[in-house]
C-alpha cells in the first residue's frame, strides 16, 4: 500500500486514559476510579439531555440542517442561524475550517503551547506551523509574526481560554488584535472553555455578536463538551459570516452529528441551572489545588477554565507523578508531551477533589 507522505510525521492525538483501560491494566475497579485528564463536566450531564436522548428515535437520521438547534444556538448568542454550522464536536469546525484556507503555502500561526489538535489538522491540509516564543497567548508577538509572514498564513488560531495552560488574554485585546489581521485570513477564536472564563471575569469574555458584526474573517467556535457535560455526545459550533460558514459547509459530512447528540444539545441549551452549578463549583473548588501547589513551593498558573495546570519539580517530575497517580486510580494528564515538565488537572466534585489532592499531598509530603 502507498499512503501518502505526510501520514509520515502525523502523529495521533493522545487521549487522556479511559477509565476501562486504566481498571483493566492496574486491576482497580471502574468505580474507584477519579478521571481528572480530558476536562469533563465531573457531574455528568444534565438530566434535561439524559431525557431528551432516551426520548429520541435513532432508527431515524437527524435532521441534517439542524435547524431546532441552529435556532436554539441563534437566540442564544444573538446572531442568525445561516451564521451557524454544527460539527461533531467543535473540533471537527475547526478541521473543516482549515482544511478549506490552508495548504502548502499557507498555514496556521498559533501560540506555543496551546492545543494539540491545531497542528493535526495543519497537517491534514499539508500546511506549515508558525507559532510564538513566549509560553502564553502573546498577541503582540503573534501580531508580528503575522505581518512578516502574511502572505503564507491562511488561519490563525486563538484558544481563549488557552488548554493546556488556563490562561486567557483580554477580550479588549482580542478584539485589538482582530483589527490587524487582514479581512483576508481566518482566524479562529476556539473558545470550547469561555463559559469558565466569563465566570471568573467578564473583561475574558468574548461576545459572538460583537465579532460577527466587526469581523467578516473570524470563526468563534464553541462546543458542549465541557461545560455542558456532554463530551460523549460530540457536538460543537462555528460561529461566523454567513460566506464564511458557506464555504466552510462544503466540506461537512451530511449527518455528523447523531439523533441522540442532536436531541441532547438541544435540551442542555435549556438547563443553564445545571451549567451554572458546575462552573460554580469550579471556581469554588480550584483554590485548593493552588493552595496545594503554594504549600509545596509549585508554580501553578492562574487558570480560567475547568482545569489547573501545576508545574512539579525534578525529584517528582511529571511522568512520575501521572504515573505514581495512576496506580491510585487517578488519571490526570502529564504534559510532558508538550515539553513541559507539569501536570494538567481537570478540577472535579468536592469528594474527587478531596481524593486527588490527598494522593497529591501524600506524593510531596
Ligand atoms: C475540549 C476542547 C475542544 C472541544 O472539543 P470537542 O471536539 O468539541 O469535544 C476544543 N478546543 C479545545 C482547546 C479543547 O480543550
């Protein structure tokens, strides 16, 4: 078989452990098992959604314009349905929506350590990776690098929260630098955590009606993956120009999303109580792991989402302590792949959270 070349370096993306495999390989039972690794809503789902699924016929294919959803999405953030296109999960947008300005000559311009799904799908497009030297979101840098580089970008990519490290720039800033970027390149704000970061300080938020009626070139993405507890179930958004989400339409599969994924984004739209709780407990629950980290001299970094990443130190550097973890049951993500010698955790319930920070205490201790 001859597979093309760039299959090559295309590395796959690596998944936080599921719970099965880590019961299976460490003989613990499910149960006893903590997941604080892919930034899931740790109270599962809305009941809304569970309902509305059970209440679904998937002998039936969804409806492929899905307009129940585009409308509820419409109302939601003040914009028109034609301004909306729905993706297996948010990253699929962002595929389509590389997939349809990048190529050889034109690539993605993103910040250093940030999503490791942005260069997959550079490379899908067989697209260059130009990205800053600063750790954080530094627009002025990425600014720079964009007017050198111009005429061989065709997206840039914003994550607002940022994953893996929980920072998030201004939105006064965002929207600044917005206005430096040529109308003629995409960029793409993945905001798959703003519901967290608007929580904690609205100056965060970005506003999809705002960017819609400023900018013809900017594709919002949003998804129901975290705060709306429904990772499993993979839907996300694309919010943008009516031209823009034309185009970027082409190249979606007709049904890629399920019946039941369909039914359920609907009714957890219609739960803001259950999303509220969550986020709340978040923020209520995410001192501690800082406290944690200045107990034993740990640099963290502030975080505006659902998860908290801790740097550790060279005794205990990260691979051994996701390892020493996991044989305790808890799957958190090491970073290390990122080449940072640090853990991501995803902040769970208040039981989790006492388990996990217990087992974290025990490895400094
Ligand atoms: C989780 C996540 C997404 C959303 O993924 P889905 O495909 O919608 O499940 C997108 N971007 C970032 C940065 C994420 O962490």
């Amino acid at each position: 078989m001859i597979f093309n070349e760039f299959l090559e370096n295309l590395e796959s993306y690596e998944p936080g452990k599921p719970i099965e495999l880590v019961a299976r390989e460490y003989g613990i039972k499910p149960e006893n098992i903590i997941k604080v690794a892919s930034n899931e809503n740790p109270f599962g789902s809305s009941p809304k959604a569970l309902q509305a699924m059970r209440g679904c016929q998937p002998a039936l294919y969804p409806d492929d314009s899905y307009f129940a959803l585009k409308h509820a999405l419409a109302v939601r953030f003040g914009c028109e349905s034609a301004n909306i296109i729905i993706g297996s999960g948010s990253d699929q947008v962002m595929e389509m929506a590389i997939k349809a300005v990048c190529n050889e000559n034109r690539g993605i311009l993103r910040a250093k350590t940030t999503f490791a799904m942005y260069d997959i799908y550079a490379k899908f497009a067989h697209a260059p990776v130009y990205k800053t030297q600063s750790e954080f979101h530094d627009l002025a840098q990425m600014a720079e690098i964009y007017t050198k580089n111009a005429a061989n970008i065709g997206a840039v990519i914003l994550c607002l929260p940022n994953n893996p490290l929980g920072e998030c720039p201004d939105a006064s800033e965002v929207y600044e630098f917005l206005e430096l970027i040529s109308q003629d390149t995409l960029v793409i704000l993945d905001c798959a955590y703003m519901e967290f970061a608007n929580f904690k300080d609205s100056k965060k938020h970005i506003k999809p009606a705002h960017v819609l009626s400023k900018f013809t070139n900017v594709l919002y993405s949003g998804t129901f993956s975290k705060a709306y507890g429904l990772g499993g179930m993979r839907v996300g958004y694309g919010l943008a120009n009516t031209k823009l989400i034309e185009q970027i339409s082409k190249l979606r599969p007709p049904f890629n999303i399920t019946t039941p994924s369909l039914a359920a984004a609907i009714a957890a739209l219609d739960d803001e109580d259950f999303v509220q709780k969550g986020i709340k407990n978040n923020f209520d629950e995410m001192p501690r792991y800082e406290a944690f980290a200045s107990e034993f001299g740990l640099k963290f970094i502030p975080s505006y989402t659902n998860f908290i990443a801790i740097f550790t130190n060279e005794e205990k550097n990260s691979s051994i302590l996701a390892d020493n973890l996991l044989k305790k049951g808890i799957i958190l993500r090491n970073l290390k792949s990122y080449g940072l010698n640090a853990v991501r955790i995803t902040i769970g319930t208040k039981k989790q959270n006492d388990k996990v920070l217990e087992a974290l205490r025990a490895e400094f201790a």
